[in-house]
C-alpha cells in the first residue's frame, strides 16, 4: 500500500524525503503543497520532475482519493465521492453562496443510527473516519475552489487568504458526528487554527445524541448546534428515528439549549417533510401536516431557535414522498405566525443526487451490480 503524506507528522515526512534522498527542505515544500489539499504529486510545480515520479510510485498526498466529481448545472454546487485507504466510500459537498463558500463534510463511513428517511443508513456504518480523513474533505474543496478562478500551478503555495477560500463547515454528511466525537473535535479545532475558519461559521448537526452534546459543553467553543428533530412527538420521532427510543424529545432540547444557551447562539432546528403515498398512489402527508405544525410550534415555544424545513429529497429505496410546495409553504405560515423563525432550506445539487448518502449507496449499487 502506498503511503499517505498527510498522515505523517513534519518529523515523520523529514525521515520520509531522506530516506529517499532528498533535502529535507523538501519536506516542507511538500506539506506545505499537503495544505492546499494537492490532490497528486504532478502539480508540485516546484519539485523536479524526477522527484515527482518518485513520489508517485511510493505515495499519495491525502487519505482521500477523489473517485467521481459531480457539478450541479447552476455550477454553484460540487459533490465529491471519495475513496479511503481501505476501499470504503465517503461524499463531500461544496456549496458556493452568496455568504461565502461552504463544505459539508462526512464523520463516518456510512451510519448506525437508522433514520427511516436517509440513504447513508441502508448499508449500516462502516467505521468512524479519522480526524485527518475528515479535515482532507475541506481541503479536496479548498483546492477546487483555488482552481476555480486561477490557473493553480501559478499561484503561491499559501494562497491568498481572500481569493474564495473554504469559510464555512457543516458536519452533515454521511454518519452521526457525535458518534465519532473526539475525532469531529480534533477536526474543528484543526480547521479552526490551521484554516482559520471561525467557531460560528461551523456547524454541528446530530440526530441527538444527549452525551455527545454534553461532550460538546464541556469542550467550550462556541460552533452552531443543529438537531435533527423532524417531528414534534416522541411517538412520530420514534417511528422514523430509532435514536428517539434512547434519547427522548424534551432531553435532546434540553441538553441542545444549554449548548446555544452557553454560547449565546441559536439553535438550529432541521425538520424534514415527509409525505407518502396512498393505496390510490395519491401523496399523503406524514410529519407535515397543519396538526404536526401546531405542536412544532408548540414545543419550540419560547426557545431561541430557527427552523430549517428540508423537503424530502427522494431516495428509491425508502417509502417516502415529497410533499407538494403549497404543503410545505403552509407547514411554514404556521410556524411564522406562531412567532417561530423558519425558513425552507433551498435544496442544492439534486440534479447531481446531493442528498445524504445518495452518491455513495448509488456507486455501491453499481460495484454490486458489476460483481
Ligand atoms: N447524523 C447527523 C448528520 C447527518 S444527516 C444528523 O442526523 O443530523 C444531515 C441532515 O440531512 C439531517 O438533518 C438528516 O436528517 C437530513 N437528511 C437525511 N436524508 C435526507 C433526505 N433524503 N432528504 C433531505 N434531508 C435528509
């Protein structure tokens, strides 16, 4: 197996270059190429070609290897599927808006947690990605947005702090992030001194997981907290979200509030809406109904919090349906009248299968198909 640079530490990778006969100027040279997220050794302008060569035949740079890059046709969304060392498969998500440039990263490779909605669930967690396998994501998107605007063999190798970096993270990729904890936190503690990107422009979304956000309090920093929560009820939440029979409704948002409270932030809320089909083939509403709203509204009453209503994004193997636009505009006017601050989340990338988990369990589909 070849040997990932990144993962060696600036002593490891001096030993390294000596090894293979070389200065051990080279080393920095070559990690500071590691940080701009290089995908391969060839555009490492400033090394000889012969040492480039070399490298190849021994090593790789990250312990990600982009197997499939997808563009959104509005050109603003692109979604990375990435091979690790052992096979498995994770996607990454860069978004481009108008608050700047945001990636959603992977935690695990694949997840336990079961929701009956999600695509990342249906093959079962694989293992959890290491700090490293997680900061590389950012960096993957890092060096797609440098190539973006430039010509990136011109352009120094640190880069221009202004040019349309990575500003923003969402843990909300494939996996629970407070499954994998410490590694997620060693992740934003890198991405934070190493990228510069501040605490309130991360965000951490987990389907609730009442220790991991108490393991959250205690490490202090003040990132933004979502909860899936995607019904209002425990017995609704219990039926799509088998998290719901271990950590209850009101224990979630609770130990949710401290959090936001601690940190003076508000508290994102996502909420899914869910339809499904009838025995006339006719779309019914699940969680989405007037009746659901008003106890939505009830439960957030009084919390500093804003909601993210997510139309479902269809996934083949799970019963779900969309439901219509007028359905999802009333879910919201209640939710607004009641004093609640909700906003639809604008879907991005469908066009390229940007929904949790899709890219991957549609690859791992194909590979099974071919087998
Ligand atoms: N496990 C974490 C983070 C990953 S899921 C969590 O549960 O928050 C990120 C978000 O995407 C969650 O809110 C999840 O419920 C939602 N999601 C999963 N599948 C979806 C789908 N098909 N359409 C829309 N949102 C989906």
């Amino acid at each position: 197996m070849k040997q990932i640079l990144f993962n060696m530490t600036p002593s490891q990778l001096e030993a390294f270059v000596t090894e293979i006969g070389q200065p051990k100027f080279r080393a920095k040279q070559i990690s500071e190429w590691l940080m701009r997220g290089a995908p391969n050794f060839s555009v490492m302008k400033n090394l000889p070609e012969s040492l480039r060569h070399d490298l190849d035949e021994r090593a790789q740079t990250l312990p990600v290897n982009i197997v499939k890059k997808l563009e959104s046709r509005d050109g603003e969304t692109t979604k990375f599927l990435l091979e690790l060392y052992d096979g498995e498969q994770i996607e990454c998500v860069l978004m481009r808006t108008s608050y700047g440039n945001s990636v959603c990263v992977s935690s695990q490779a694949g997840c336990a947690m079961g929701c009956k909605f999600c695509a990342s669930t249906l093959l079962g967690l694989k293992r959890n990605l290491s700090t490293n396998e997680i900061f590389s994501q950012i960096l993957v998107a890092q060096w797609e947005l440098r190539s973006d605007k430039f010509d990136k063999h011109q352009i120094h190798p640190n880069g221009d702090a202004n040019n349309g970096d990575v500003s923003h993270i969402v843990v909300m990729g494939t996996g629970e992030p407070l499954q994998n904890t410490e590694n997620v936190i060693g992740f934003i503690e890198r991405a934070n001194h190493e990228m510069g990107i501040g605490w309130r422009h991360i965000t951490v979304s987990t389907c609730g997981i009442v220790p991991g956000i108490h393991d959250l309090i205690k490490w202090g920093r003040p990132i933004n907290l979502a909860i899936s929560l995607h019904a209002p009820t425990d017995e609704l939440r219990s039926q799509i979200m088998p998290i719901n029979n271990k950590y209850k409704l009101s224990d979630v948002l609770t130990a949710a509030n401290e959090f936001t409270n601690a940190h003076n932030r508000q508290l994102m809320i996502e909420y899914i809406l869910l339809g499904h089909k009838n025995e006339n083939g006719e779309t019914e509403l699940y969680n989405a109904t007037i009746e659901y709203a008003e106890k939505l509204a009830d439960l957030l009453h009084g919390k500093n919090c804003m909601v993210n209503l997510i139309p479902w994004n269809a996934v083949d193997e799970r019963d779900f349906a969309s439901p219509s636009g007028n359905a999802v505009h009333r879910f919201q006017d209640i939710l607004i009248q009641r004093g609640i601050h909700t906003r639809i989340r604008r879907e991005r990338g469908t066009d390229i299968g940007s929904a949790c988990g899709q890219l991957r369990l549609n690859n791992a589909k194909k590979i099974n198909d071919q087998r």
